[in-house]
C-alpha cells in the first residue's frame, strides 16, 4: 500500500524540532551574510530560503505518510527519470560560475544533482536488498558501481566535482551496509585513490615546471601511452584470471588481483585527467597548499581561515562579522556559511551547530540499526552518509583540512535544491524510524 498512516504516531519529534533549529540557523546567517552594514540593506536571498523550507517541510510530512518500501518498488523509475533530467541540465542548464547544473523554469531553479544523490540511494538500497545473499561476490559489485558511475560521469561534464565525488562514499558505504566483502571494498578505494592522485601530481609537475625533471613521472603525461600500457595491463589481467579459474593456481591470485587494481586505476586516471578542468585538480592541490595561489584558489581557503579565527570563543555578534560583511569571505551565503557562524558565534556556535548535525547524523544511524527490514536500513544508512560527508567536506574546506569542492552545508547553507533534497531525505527517516513499531 502506498500511503498508510500506521506507526505516524511514533514521529520522532526531537528530529524534527533539530532540523527547524538548523534551519533557523541557516536562515540567520544567509540574512547576516547578505546584509549590507553600509547602505543598511539585505540582498533578500533569506527569504528564497524560507520559502524554500516551506516547501520543504510540506514534502517531509508527505514522505512520513509514504510508505518508505514503495520507493523501492519504483526505484528504477525514479533513477532513470533523475538520470534523464541530468542529461538534459548537462545540455541545456543554465550556467552559473562555469557549472551546467541547474535547470531554470522561470520563477525558481532546480539542480537535478542534489536530487540524484537520493534516487541512488533507493535504487543501491532496492538492489542490495535483492542481492543480499550474493552481495559479498565481486560479480554482484559491477550493477552497484555502474549504477553510480553513470551519474557520476554525467555530472563531471556540468562539471561539478564537488557533487559528483560525494556518489562514491555513497556507494561505499552501502555496498559495506549490504554485507559487501570488505577486501573488495578496498580494492575500490584503491582504485580511486590511483585515478585521483595521478591526475593531481601531473598538475602539479605543470603548475611549478617541474616536467621533464623525472623521466618516470613524465611517461605519466603522455595520455595515449599511459591509456595503452594500462589496457594491456588489464588484458594480462583478464588472461591471469581465465587462468586461475580453470587451473586454481594461488599464486595467480597475488597477480590478477593487484594487476586489476593498478590497471583500472591508471584508466580510471586517464578519464578524470580529461574530464576535469584546471582549476578543479589545482583546487585540491591548494587545499593542501593555499600559499600555492594566494590571489586565486588558495584565497577562499586563507579567508575562511580569517573568519573563522578572527570569531574567537564567543565570535563576534550577529550581523558583527568584519570578514563577512565587509566582503572578504567568499561565497559566504553557501560554501563558506560555516565561516559566517565561527566569525560571528565563535567557537562556541560552531560547536553547538557540529552538536545539532552529531544528533542528526546519530539518530540517522539509530534508524538504519532499528529498521524492520533490510530496504529500511541500507535507506537510512545511505540517507546518513549523504548528511555525514556533506559537513565533513563542507566544515572541512572551511577549516582547511578539505579541498574547495562546492559541497554545500544542509539545511545551512543557501539553495533550495539542497535544502529540498535534505528535507525530503529527513521526511524518509522519519518514515523508517516510524514505522519499525508496525507489525
């Protein structure tokens, strides 16, 4: 049954108070970082938010009298609508600051992106759900990881790498949830790890001369070589493994199995060295040097860091903030909002603003361990991570300790997507955690 108000009575009401309190919050420092302490005016995107939190909070209690496992039934429907609708931003989106990834419809945008996090949540929890006996095979990694990277490859082409690098914990974590064998996992991240560091070395050897100076490094830099050594690589692989299949020699295990690791991860590289822009590798690059371009990627890293350092214990007040409202602090209505509330609460906001996303992200985890059913837990386990990594690497670049990726903070920072998408999100625990009274 699609719509039943069985267990509603179990609402999670202290949930529900926590998200308002964030929201509020958010909406306090979007109207702070959007005053204008000279001419006394406000650039007015506070009231967008509001009233895309209405909005929010309408479809957060219509997915309470949802029946969460419905979502599963047309998960598929669902993903293949968001993947469609991504395609289309990619061709035909309006551009803002070099991205293709809203749709604009007139009145109000949307970002089909923010929205794909959440199908791929429903469509990894319906698919693990049914492979939940075979899930630790190898084999049964390939439709998960597919399912991930379509969307992923998409969205490299808006480009936006800030949301496409969130998909991959997403998967990660639901594949570990789903009972996946944890030395596949690993081969995973290693793989990733392999397809990122390359690229990023490469830019840095170019960034400060340094090509040509080690003939190892610089084999690196020529794509078509480096494309054709990994295919052969991987097609040595492949014959290894056909090999030990039919012979069940172990050693041929100790060469397929890092073979496969390092092959896909220089293919792997050789994609992202093509799809990312410059200044999407020189930003991670920053990240762990900002000195490296203080005028250019690095200045958002050190003026966060001013903010953030300049607020003290007790921060300087509201609408107080100097780094803010004198307009030093970039884009501080969205990726640097937490810079706003360290600026202007100090370190005691910040820590109580950390204390209300921990009960968040905690009640998230309570909901997957007591689901009545496997769907319902992968569901609030994928939901959480989506929570989890979006103040990590959001509160992180803030701080320095992440590279500048464009991550907004939910429920903080401004953009109605995010903020739809999160409420949406917070609507389907509530659901879960719900009904696990219902028998």
């Amino acid at each position: 049954m699609l719509f039943s108000k069985d267990g509603l009575s179990k609402i999670d009401y202290n949930l529900v108070i926590a998200i308002i309190v964030a929201v509020t919050i958010g909406i306090l420092m979007i109207y702070s970082a959007g005053f204008d302490p000279i001419d006394k005016m406000n650039n007015g995107l506070y009231r967008k938010q509001i009233l895309w939190f209405i909005f929010g909070f309408i479809f957060m209690v219509g997915m309470t009298v949802i029946n969460y496992q419905a979502l599963g039934d047309y998960s598929l429907h669902i993903y293949i609508v968001l993947v469609v609708l991504l395609i289309i931003t990619t061709i035909f989106g309006t551009p803002v600051r070099n991205t293709r990834a809203w749709l604009n419809f007139g009145l109000f945008s949307i970002q089909p992106s923010e929205f794909m996090k959440l199908g791929l949540v429903i469509i990894l929890a319906k698919y693990l759900e049914i492979r939940e006996r075979d899930i630790n095979r190898l084999r049964e990694l390939v439709v998960p990881t597919l399912v991930t990277f379509v969307p992923v490859l998409v969205i490299l082409q808006q480009p936006d790498f800030g949301t496409a690098i969130i998909f991959i914990p997403i998967l990660l974590t639901m594949l570990f949830v789903g009972g996946a064998d944890v030395s596949h996992l690993i081969s995973i991240v290693l793989i990733a790890a392999i397809a990122l560091v390359v690229p990023m070395i490469l830019t840095y050897r170019e960034w400060v001369g340094a090509e040509g100076s080690n003939f190892i490094l610089d084999f690196f830099t020529d794509i078509r070589l480096l494309m054709i050594v990994s295919s052969v690589m991987l097609l040595i692989t492949l014959v290894t493994f056909v090999l030990h299949f039919f012979s069940v020699k172990k050693f041929l295990r100790k060469i397929y199995v890092p073979g496969s690791i390092l092959s896909l991860g220089l293919m792997a590289s050789v994609i992202i060295q093509n799809l990312f822009r410059v200044y999407q590798k020189r930003r991670i690059l920053v990240f762990l040097n900002p000195d490296l371009d203080p005028q250019g990627s690095g200045y958002n890293i050190i003026q966060s860091k001013i903010a953030i350092g300049s607020g003290g214990f007790f921060g300087k007040g509201f609408l107080k903030g100097s780094q803010s409202q004198l307009g030093f602090l970039p884009e501080k209505t969205s990726d640097f909002i937490f810079s706003v509330v360290a600026e202007e609460w100090g370190f005691i906001g910040g820590l109580i603003l950390l204390g209300i996303f921990g009960f968040i992200i905690l009640r998230g985890i309570q909901t997957a361990f007591d689901a009545k059913d496997k769907f319902g837990a992968l569901l609030a386990s994928g939901i959480t991570t989506i929570f989890f990594f979006h103040v990590l690497v959001n509160i992180g670049m803030a701080v320095g300790i992440m590279p500048v990726t464009g991550l907004p903070l939910c429920f903080i920072s401004y953009g109605g997507s995010n903020l739809l998408m999160s409420m949406i999100s917070i609507g389907i625990l509530l659901n879960i955690r719900a009904r696990k009274f219902v028998y």
